[in-house]
C-alpha cells in the first residue's frame, strides 16, 4: 500500500510549527517534486504516526456547503462533490500536494502512441457491500460517466474511445486521439467506481444509499441539509478510517460556522472568513489551515464591446489595479497578488512570466495609445451577497478614477448575474476561476480557446489564434519540459493580452479544533477524511 | 391560495437565473443546459407551464426538487417540525416575557419602571434578529457553554436545548411591539370602574392586575398576537440561518438561490397556508375569551 508522503506529515503538524510550518506548506508542491526528501519525511511521519494515532471518536464537520445528492457523474457543486468523494473513489486521485496518486488503479502503462492506456487494478480492493471491485465495474463506472448527457465534467472523458475490461482487474482505454491530461481526467470525482449495473438495483435506489469503495458509507442523508459517515469495514486501507463516525452539518452562515468552531460545536469547519484568521490563529485550541488552491479570482472584459476589444485599453486597466494594495485590504493577509492567468499551486505555473505590474504612469502610456485616450463609462457586474467581490469592485472602481474610465457597479443575485454574463449582458465582471483536475489544460482551453473551451473565454470572447494553437499542442504533448514551455509561452501571451486581470489567488481556508489530526486539502478543494483523528 | 401560488410562480419566472446552469455548472453546454430545461418542462410557454402548475397543485402534486430530485414533500415533511417547533417555542418566549414586563409598565404608569420598559422596548424594535442572535450565541453559547451554538440537536431535550436561543431571538422581534400593545390596553382597563370595585374589595394588586387587567387586555394583545406569529413564520428565514437550523425558512432561501422553482412554489404556499391557519386560531380563541365577539 502506498500513501503519499504529505498526507502521512499532516498539515496540522506543520501548521503547529508555526512560520516554519507555514514555509514547508508553501512548498508542498516542491517536497512532491523531490522523491529523496520526500520518503525520508514519509518515513519519520510513518514511525511518528503509528505511534500517536487514536482511534474512535465522531468528527463533527460544519460544512458552508449542503449534500443534495450522491450521484459522481452528475455532481458539480462542492456539497455534493466533496461527500461522494468520502463514499466513492476514482482510479487515481490529487494529493494535498497536487500530485497525481494512484488509487484503486495500482498503476498505469501507455502504448507508444499514446493511444491505449491500461490501467492495473489494486488488488484486494472490496466494495463496501463487500464485493471485489472488478474490471467490469471500472468499465460501467466510467462508461458511464463519459456518455451523460448531463453530466458537468463528462466533457473530461471527451477523449475516451473505447473502455474495456482485460481479464478482472485490468482496464484497456483507448483514446480517439492522444491526450495528455488523460490520467489528471481519470481522477475526477465524476470517474469514481461504483459496482456494475448499480449492484442490481435501480440507479435511483443505489444513489440513495450509494456503494463504494471509499473509507465512509453513508449512515443518514437529508438532502440540502445534515449528513453522516461511518466507516466502511471492507476498506482497502486496513485500520482506516481512525474515526467511528462523520457527522456533516450544513452551516451556511459564516458567523455560526466560526462560533460553532469556538464553541467546540465542530471539529472542522471550512471556508473561514478571512477577516476571521487572525483571531481564530490567536484562539488557544484552534488551529486555521490555509491551503492553495487552483483557484484565481479575475476580472473580466467583454471583448465584444468596442472599448474592450482595444488591448490597450485592457493593457491599461492592468497596469492601474494595485493587486498587492487589493489583497492586502481584502484578505487580510490570507490571499496571493494575482499574476498570471495559472495560479501558483497549478502544474506548469510559469513564476517568471513578464506580468503588466502595477504602474500608473505605464497605465495611463496604454491608454494614451488606445482609441480612449480619454476615458470611457463603464458597468462592472459582480455577484450581490458576496463581501469580497464587493470590496474588490471598489478597488477596482476607484483604481480606475485616474484613467478617468468611470466605473458603474451592479451587483445582481448569483442565479441572475451567472445568466447575465454567460449571455454577454455586461461589460466587465468579477468571478473565480477555477480548475477541478491536477492537469491546467482545462483552465488553459476554458479561457483561452474561444470556440472549443467551452465558454468562449471565460466568457470574454478573447481570441488568440497563437494561444490556441498553442494549447492544442500541449493537449497532445506528453513530454513534461515540453508541456511546461507550451504553458509558459501560454501564460505569456495572455498576460500581454489582458483578456482578464488576474486579481489574488485565494486559498482555502479551515478551521480545526486542536483535537484534529490528519487534515489536509488538495488544491481542488477536495479532503479525505480517512487519515483524520481526535485525540 | 390560488392568488399565493399564482404570484408565486410569475415572480418566480419573471426573475433571471436559469435552475439548469445552476445545477449543471459553467462547464454545461448549450445543449445539455436545454436538454435539462427540456426534462423540466421549462421549455414550454409560461402559460402551458402555469395551466401544469395549477394542475398538479389542485391534485396535492407538489413535484420533486430540481436541485436534489427528492420529492418537494418529502423535503419539506423532513423540515416542517423544526420551524413549527421555533415558531412555537419563540411563542412562548414572546408570552412569557410580555405578560410581566407589560404588567410592570401598567402598573407603574410614568414611573421609573414603565420608562425602563418602553425604553427597552424602543431598543429591542431596533435591533436585527441577525445580531441578536450572534450576541446570544457568543455569551451563552461560547463563553458560558451553557447551550449550543447552533443546529437542531439531537434527541428530545437536545432539540429543546437547541431551541432556546433561536426561540429566544425570534421572540425579542416581537416582543416590543406585543409589550406595548398590552401595555396600553391594561391602561385602558386599569382605568376602569370593576378594577377601582376590585381594589375596593380588598383584591391584591398582583391578583387585580394579572387575572382581571391582563385577561380584558389580552383580546387586542392577542390578535396582535396573531399577526406577529404570521411574523415569525417569515422571520425563521433569517433566524434559522444564524442558528444553522435546517427548517422552512433556510430552504427556502436555498431554493430561491438556487432557482430551485417546485420548492420555492411548494414552501411558498406552506407558508401561506400556515398564517391563515394563525389568524383563524387566533380568532377562535379570541372569540373563547370574549363572548362579544361572534363568528359570522
């Protein structure tokens, strides 16, 4: 059995260290990338673990986000993603540290051509009905998930050809062309294992009390409401999960979660409100976790407008918008200045990318060469309700007074403002960014490649031919160095265009009682909760 | 009911947001955003959709939630208990502190007490159901641990325990206004002739004021009563979010959110339903107290 090295060296440690702490989780990514480092950590996290784990308890977990139903390959929303997940597993999954971790697939071999992938199962593996996981399920799983109709992220198994069982426990995919970010695809949640044929019943009936192979069945279900866990006796990771049961409470109001947290209501709660770090840091008994995300938070033009077609002009607002100034009264302290359009915890970030810094004097040189010399009127939309997107429209507002583009602000409710701006109806808007697989194609073609990503830049109409060559060759470039030039001369090109301006690059934020170990969040946003206990 | 249900549905679909992109997320394409709607029925005409509505509401089919598939029922049988259970323990709370904090004002008409007691009342009106409860939450909850925080408890008394600070801040939004009223209508009736009788006869003041002023009071405190209990239904929206209590109200909000329309529809008219059924008790058991008053 194989666990990955970060997982093993809980970010709560780390977190107890400290500022040294909070430098070795900064390079998370980097101790993956050092195979020596990594196994001699693994192997003193090991021998520490073995000998302090306690077994038993509930984890109460206050969660910002409500279960309304189980189903991987028709899931998006993180209430949903983030049970399931507990409950069903994937052939491989992302580690903390982004990394790419085999899971109930022992391992994978591709053909010269890049065509056929074959995937070995992990022997021994039991559903929690108690029956073997079998090739058979694998193929119906993902089958499955790949012809959907409605499914949110069947378009990551756009590439599979044909899926076949070889024998019991080995899997055959073949692609209709060579596809790089195929196993960062295989591992999302929408690909989880359930048994073939739902285990002879209906799907209806499975999904509402749905078999996996995953540490956790499910006990209770309330749909938009409260949930709980209790461990799956046939899970492959014997001795695991540490806890006797999850209880997953629905708390969507920000207050309540914290207090919850204080008042020792909940073991863990999730998305802390940044203004509440640094005195939930100084509360003795609490510990904050912050862990990066594939998360950007961008500002948007619509290039359909005249004014924003000028790449001067979305040059120009670049320069004018202090992204350190923004973060720092925003987040306090919590979030990065956004840079390029990848954020950081990304595979294949380019830190050296030449970025239109904040400058006011190159800002207003921009404009001066633009068809606007002089200025312009403008509506920024941003979703109502949302602290954050309101402060940043502020900054943003104001920032752009000196250039003399005056800036309009409409907040609409979230339904109303996601209609309005997927349907073009604003000018400039505010929303993140986000990345659900470990591979950046799906945010390099979701905002970059205007007729095929899906969106039509994010919904700013950018179009660069050169971008968008560039992305299909990475899509199709199976060699790593390659792949990391391809992304870079991507992450160029955009940041000189300007289609949008990357703001801050927030991270997830939790809260812990002292009492949980093991904690830890991959830069999906996803936890798994089997290495979690109480003492 | 059918006005209800009726501006209910058109506002509902008067408002932008598509439920399909909600649920499918900004990776959905065109077409499997319209094949939703499609299965959903939101792609006929508002007045086929309207005539279907009206429909399955005259046959009690309230449809299955778009967000979660589960039957609006179901949902909404899982969620009834807990908002029926704050809005009558918040009931109590609003009694309990009303009939004595009235009484001392009456009976202590421009003394320090009554001034203490309007004073207070002025301060409660300004004060949101949001902070209150948050202020609650962090002295009993937090510092003291005497009750929870938030969420429904579990077991008989741990439900009642987890009632009492949200019943508690649902009933201070009504209290001002409940004292006032009783305030002034024991003035009225400690003015009276049989009260200056009572007294004569030698009737205790407690006994004066709290079986004969606060009984002829009661028929206007108790209609208002009514009206604030309709109040409070509307009030668990809120109240319900800060104490984390999955009832009507919190699903409701969701569901509006999330353009989830056969729950917005269904709690919509519960909620409806609930306050003619308040205002109907209320009139019976106004018409208990007072034989004047007579249903026609």
């Amino acid at each position: 059995m194989s666990i990955e090295p970060d997982q093993k060296i809980t970010r709560r440690r780390l977190l107890r260290q400290g500022a040294a702490g909070s430098a070795l989780l900064a390079a998370g990514p980097l101790l993956a990338s050092s195979p020596a480092r990594a196994a001699e950590l693994r192997h003193t996290a090991d021998a520490r673990a073995a000998a302090s784990i306690k077994k038993g308890g509930t984890l109460t977990f206050a969660r910002s986000v409500a279960p309304t139903q189980l189903d991987p390959a028709n899931s998006i929303i993180a209430g949903d993603v983030y049970t399931l997940d507990k409950i069903m597993e994937p052939l491989y999954v992302t580690s903390p540290a982004g990394a790419l971790t085999p899971w109930l697939a022992e391992s994978h071999t591709v053909s010269s051509d890049n065509l056929t992938w074959t995937f070995n199962l992990r022997k021994g593996v039991k559903f929690s009905n108690g029956n073997a996981l079998t090739a058979k399920d694998v193929v119906f799983s993902i089958h499955r998930a790949a012809t959907n109709k409605n499914g949110p992220l069947s378009f990551l198994d756009a590439a599979i050809k044909t899926i076949k069982a070889s024998g019991s426990n080995q899997v055959v995919v073949k692609l209709s062309e060579p596809w790089a970010p195929f196993l960062s695809d295989i591992s999302v949640f929408a690909n989880a294992i359930i048994p073939a044929n739902y285990g002879g019943v209906t799907e209806k009936a499975f999904f509402a009390k749905p078999v996996g192979t995953g540490p956790f069945v499910l006990n209770s279900f309330s749909p938009s409401s409260n949930l709980t866990l209790m461990p799956n006796r046939h899970y492959w990771q014997s001795g695991k999960p540490y806890v006797d049961k999850v209880q997953i409470n629905y708390v969507s109001d920000d207050n309540q979660r914290v207090l919850q947290l204080q008042g020792g209501q909940a073991e863990i709660i999730d998305a802390v409100p940044p203004a509440n770090v640094a005195s939930l840091k100084a509360t003795s008994g609490i510990d904050i976790g912050l862990f990066a995300a594939w998360e950007v938070d961008l500002l948007v033009f619509n290039e359909k407008l005249p004014y924003f077609a000028d790449r001067h002009v979305r040059r120009a607002i670049t320069h004018a918008i202090d992204r350190e100034a923004l973060v720092k009264a925003t987040s306090f302290g919590t979030a990065k200045p956004g840079g390029s359009f990848f954020p950081p915890s990304l595979q294949y970030y380019a830190a050296n990318t030449p970025l239109l810094n904040f400058s006011l004097s190159a800002a207003k040189a921009e404009l001066a060469q633009s068809k606007y010399p002089h200025g312009f009127s403008t509506k920024l939309l941003i979703s109502g309700g949302v602290q954050k997107w309101s402060e940043f429209a502020q900054v943003i507002q104001q920032a752009l007074a000196p250039l003399n583009i005056k800036v309009a602000i409409t907040a609409l409710d979230h339904a109303a403002y996601e209609q309005a701006f997927q349907g073009f109806h604003y000018e400039m808007f505010i929303d993140y960014a986000i990345n659900d697989i470990s591979d950046p194609d799906e945010m390099a073609s979701f905002e970059v490649d205007v007729k095929n990503g899906g969106s039509t830049s994010y919904w700013s109409s950018y179009d660069n031919p050169t971008a968008i060559s560039l992305v299909h060759k990475a899509e199709a470039e199976f060699n790593d160095a390659k792949r990391a030039d391809l992304y870079a001369q991507i992450q160029a090109i955009v940041a000189g265009d300007a289609p949008f301006v990357p703001l801050d690059y927030p991270p997830y934020i939790y809260g812990t009682t002292s009492k949980v170990n093991g904690f830890a969040v991959n830069p999906g946003g996803a936890y798994r909760l089997e290495n979690v206990w109480l003492s | 009911m059918i006005g209800v249900a009726s501006a209910t549905f058109l506002l509902l679909h008067a408002v932008p947001g598509d439920p399909a992109r909600e649920i499918l997320g900004e990776h959905a394409t065109a077409r499997s955003v319209a094949a939703l709607n499609h299965s959903w029925g939101l792609d006929r005409s508002l007045w086929h959709q309207f005539v279907r509505y009206i429909g399955d509401l005259a046959r009690l089919r309230l449809g299955n939630s778009f967000v979660s598939g589960t039957s609006v029922t179901s949902l909404i049988a899982a969620r009834i208990g807990q908002t029926a259970a704050l809005v009558g323990i918040a009931t109590v709370f609003a009694v309990l502190i009303t009939v004595p904090l009235a009484a001392v004002a009456a009976s202590h008409r421009d003394r320090v007490h009554d001034h203490a007691v309007r004073g207070l009342s002025v301060l409660g009106l300004g004060m949101p159901s949001f902070w209150v409860g948050i202020v609650l939450i962090e002295v009993f909850a937090v510092h003291l641990k005497l009750l929870p925080v938030g969420g429904a408890g579990s077991g008989i008394g741990g439900h009642l325990e987890a009632l009492i600070l949200p019943g508690f801040t649902a009933a201070l939004a009504i209290v001002p206004l409940l004292v006032r009223s009783l305030r002034v209508g024991m003035l009225e009736v400690l003015n009276a002739d049989f009260v200056a009788a009572e007294r004569a006869n030698g009737l205790g003041e407690v006994r004066v004021l709290v079986w004969h002023v606060a009984r002829n009071a009661l028929i206007p405190t108790l209609t208002l009563l009514g009206l604030n209990i309709a109040y409070l239904v509307g009030s668990t929206v809120i109240v319900e979010q800060v104490f984390a209590l999955n009832g009507l109200g919190f699903l409701l909000l969701q569901s509006i959110t999330a353009r989830d329309f056969p729950v917005v529809q269904a709690i919509t008219l519960v909620l409806a339903l609930s306050v003619v059924a308040i205002n109907l008790v209320t009139d019976l058991v106004a018409a208990r107290l007072d034989p004047r008053i007579r249903l026609r």
